[in-house]
C-alpha cells in the first residue's frame, strides 16, 4: 500500500466491517466484537505534521512503552561476561559466553567472529524464534530448521559479527526459572510470567532486557562497528527485533519476518491463542496498538515480511500499521526506509525469497558507503 494514506481509526472500521459480513467470519468472530465493544476503546494513534512535533510525541510514547513493560530491574552498562570457550570453525571463531543479568539469571550465548576482515565489522545481532520449542533457542543460529540456511554461520561467511542468546525459558534456560528444574517447556514460561506479573513486571520486558544487554555487549566489542549493527529474527525474534528498535537507536536497521501483529485485528479474528502469554503486556490498549511501537523506529531503514495466511498477524492489521508508520518516515523524507511486504497465500513461513531479500537489505544498509 504505497497510495493515500487514511487515519488508522478508519482503516480498521473498514477492514473489520469488511471481516465481520464475511458470510463464514460473521458467525465465529461474535464474541470478540462482544469483548471489544464492552473494552475501552484504544485511543487513535497519528503522526503529526511537524518533525518536530513526532519527536516530542516520540520521546513521550517510548517512555510510555518503558513504563508498560513494568519496574525492570535497571541493567549494567555493560554486562560483565565470561568467555567459556573459544573454537576455530575455519570461517570465524565461535565464542561460547554467558553474563549476569543483575536480575538473577544467566545468560549464554553465541558470539561468530569473521575471519575475512582486517577493519570493525558490521554486527547482526540475532533473535532466536519461539514455535514451543524451548530446547532451541540460540542454537537456531546453527540450524536450517526454520531458515533456509544456517543463520550464524551464513552472516559470518559475509562478514558480519554475529551475536545470539538464551532468551528466558529458551535453550540452556529451559527449567531455570522459579518453578525450578523439572518445570520445562510451556509451565515454565507460564511460571516466569506469573512472577514477573506479581512483581510489577513483564517476562517480555525481561526477555527485552537481555537482548538489550547482549546489545550491549555486541556494541563493546573491539572487533565491532558500533554504528553499523542490525537485529532480525522470525516469528518470536521477528517481534523482538522491531520491539528492541523502537525502544533503542543504536540498531541501524531491522528486518523482522513472519510477525508483524496489530493486537486489536488479532483480538478480532480470535487468534489470542496464536502467541504465547509471554508477549503480552498489561495496559497497552489503554495507549495506543503496534502502529505506535513501529512508528518509533523511524527514520531507520526497516524491513517486514509476512504472509498473508499467517494467523498470527492479521493482514488488516498489517495494513493499519503501515498507514501509520509510512508518515512518521516521511517526515524525514526517507519513505523507501520503511518496507513492508504481504506474501498472498504464504502461512507463517520463512522462504527463499525472503531469504535474500533480507541478506541484500542488511548489506546495503550496514556494508554501503
């Protein structure tokens, strides 16, 4: 959608309208409309026409956000981490860490180190999906599982840095939460969410916080280009990445794949059930809806693809996110800085195509002069 851009409010009365006579949807989404018409109603959120005007509203709206991820415990500078081993892989060198996330948890994870560069390298850093499958997490970066290659490796080979963790619950995390060792899986995220509830928080805040110090770290280190680091994942990591950008500037650029989601259309199609209680964040409604999360990352060059069968992150709502979004770059005269691509009949799916397009978007923003 590259035309005229209308309000948000009416792009979603009409998407919706448009969803509920459907003669199949008009019958299955009743009760969600009954939910959201006795819920106060999410106050619209627009880009003003002044730059200057975007950025006090910006500044306002990412404390905002802050202030909804509840009281994080405040993160080092820089973490304190140990280097656990260090491997030569003919390509790079693999790093194995771990730090202290001054929260009482330890977090390991993956450092590549390119061998085919004499100067600071560009840094991906790499957010690792969810799929309920909490054994993975870092070691996604190995795998072709849900890529089309090995992510960690491939980045390398272009010679990137490549950083990727453990998030909560995740990997060598799974059972390391406060229900204790035999609570794995699914219960023990469900019990780190319910703690970090009663403590005023959010487990997303968290997971959030632990990237933001793995960028940290990333961003310390000697053989590093700080000004040139982009984040990207799918699904789980796809949310992370364009979150991690609205909340800090120092990515360059993003590119998030197969999660784009537009909470009151997911709300509206009955798909709560396609994510996880950990991406939830009590209040945000009360605010504003993703468009504002999204619109935060501008001017930065950011990249979104999504299918358009993915259940998990409703086209509609795709759609009211980029009518959103597309003025806050305009404002800075940098429209083409802001991509956002449907895939027609593709489900949640990371393909070839993206692939490429990803691997191209980072080089041209992190490796062109």
């Amino acid at each position: 959608m590259h035309g005229k851009a209308f309000p948000p409010t009416v792009l979603l009365l009409a998407t919706l309208f448009t969803f509920a006579n459907h003669p199949i949807m008009a019958q299955t989404n009743q009760a969600a409309a009954l939910w959201l018409e006795n819920a106060p109603s999410v106050p619209a959120f627009s880009i003003p026409a002044s730059k200057s005007a975007w950025e006090k509203q910006r500044r306002e709206t990412r404390t905002q956000l802050w202030q909804l991820l509840g009281k994080l415990p405040p993160r080092p500078k820089v973490p304190k981490v140990e280097t656990l081993s260090r491997e030569d892989k003919g390509d790079y060198i693999l790093e194995k860490f771990q730090f202290d996330n001054a929260a009482g948890a330890t977090v390991p994870g993956y450092l590549l180190l390119p061998k085919n560069v004499s100067a600071k390298a560009p840094a991906i850093l790499y957010c690792h999906w969810h799929g309920g499958e909490y054994d993975i997490g870092k070691d996604e970066l190995f795998q072709s599982k849900h890529t089309p290659e090995p992510p960690g490796p491939a980045f390398a080979k272009r010679g990137y840095v490549v950083l990727g963790i453990d998030a909560y619950c995740f990997g060598e995390r799974n059972g390391h939460g406060p229900g204790g060792p035999t609570e794995k899986g699914n219960p023990g995220e469900l019990t780190a969410s319910k703690f970090n509830l009663w403590v005023g928080r959010t487990l997303w805040g968290m997971i959030l916080r632990d990237d933001l110090m793995a960028l940290d770290y990333l961003a310390s280190r000697p053989e590093v280009d700080a000004t040139r680091i982009g984040v990207t994942g799918m699904s789980m990591g796809a949310t992370r990445t364009w979150w991690l950008m609205a909340l800090d500037d120092r990515p360059k650029t993003g590119v998030a794949i197969a999660c784009l989601t537009r909470y009151q259309n997911l709300i509206q199609h009955e798909a709560l059930k396609a994510h996880g209680v950990y991406y939830f964040v009590p209040g945000l409604l009360n605010h504003f809806d993703t468009e504002a999360v999204v619109s935060l990352i501008a001017p930065r060059p950011a990249l979104f693809m999504n299918g358009g069968d993915d259940a998990g992150s409703p086209s509609d709502g795709i759609h009211v996110i980029e009518s959103v979004a597309r003025p806050a770059y305009q404002l800075y005269k940098k429209p083409d800085s802001f991509q956002s691509t449907i895939y027609p009949g593709q489900g949640h799916i990371y393909t070839q195509e993206m692939w490429d397009r990803m691997l191209a978007w980072m080089d041209h923003n992190l490796k062109a002069e």
